[in-house]
C-alpha cells in the first residue's frame, strides 16, 4: 500500500465512517505493508494507523510521539481518526477515555513506581502520624507538601515497607479492599 487511496480500497467503510480493515490484524490492530517513512521509506509491515498516517500525510512522526486511533474501533483506519500526539497527550488522552481504569495490573505498577520515587520511608510517616500541628505547619518541619502530609495521616499515601512486604503488601491490601492511592 503506497497511497491511502489503496489503504482505503482494503477497508470495508460503514455507516459511520470508519474505514475498517480487511486485512492482516494483531491482536485487533491492523498491519499493513506500506512505506515506513521513519526508515527512509523502506516498505515494511506496520501498524496500520502509523501506516494510514504516513500515507496520508507523507511524513513520519516525530521522535517521542506515537500514531493511535480515537475512535472506538480498533479496526479503524479512516484517517481523520487517527491522531500523532505525544507519549504524554497520549496518557491524557487513555486518562480522559477511562481506557485502563480498574484494572489491578495497571493500579499495582502506578503504585510500585509511585513507591520508588517516594521521599517517605517508614520513619518519616510515624513522626508525621505523631506530629500534633496541622498539615501545613507538619509539612513545612519535615519539608513536604501539607497534601502530602494530609495523604498520609488518611491512609492514602503508600509508604516504603521498612522490610519484606512491598509489592506483596499492596496486592493483599488491593484484593481484601483497602486504600486506593
């Protein structure tokens, strides 16, 4: 497929616009052989939205961004639904549609990443728990945010375990129905 005339000769194209492949798909996306302009041109095969976008646009997408469809189709290669954004406008964009919302794996990773980058060990949440100031006055001693401060004294602020638990800890907490963070 060079032209996104031949793209759209492969799609059957229903009531509602989308161009839904006919083709080779993985996992419901659709791949298509089609110059890969971020390789000089070199025909490959590809996701077909990257393809669509190439096609359509004749270039490639910038480094740090990424070609994905909007509309609920996955099948879909109708170019006025396909978008090149950011990694971020992406994550905005799955944050706005609920894409991966409930979903244990994803809850757990944001918690262990969340854990990692953490300024507060054990240590700190007791003394915090312990300090009788208001939030503002206990998050300016330590030299954290007063939400912070207030996320921990309500139980929603993971802490790093002292020893063992970890991950561990956070699915037990996670399937008998404790705190989301």
């Amino acid at each position: 497929m060079r032209t996104i005339e031949e793209i759209k000769g492969r799609c059957f194209i229903d009531a509602d616009g989308h161009w839904v492949w006919r083709g080779a798909t993985r996992k419901g996306v659709p791949r298509v052989y089609a110059p890969d302009l971020a390789r000089a041109g070199k025909m490959s095969t590809q996701c077909g939205y990257r393809a669509a976008y190439y096609c359509a646009k004749g270039v490639a997408a910038p480094a740090g961004y990424r070609v994905f469809s909007t509309c609920d189709n996955p099948a879909c290669l109708n170019p006025d639904h396909i978008r090149c954004a950011s990694d971020k406008a992406y994550g905005r964009f799955l944050r706005s549609r609920g894409t991966f919302k409930g979903q244990v794996r994803r809850i757990l990773a944001n918690r262990a990443s969340a854990l990692k980058s953490s300024k507060v060990t054990p240590e700190l949440a007791s003394q915090i728990l312990a300090s009788p100031e208001s939030n503002v006055k206990t998050g300016t001693a330590f030299g954290v945010s007063s939400f912070l401060v207030w996320r921990i004294r309500n139980g929603l602020h993971p802490v790093k375990p002292a020893g063992a638990g970890g991950l561990a800890t956070m699915v037990s907490a996670l399937t008998r129905g404790g705190a989301s963070a």
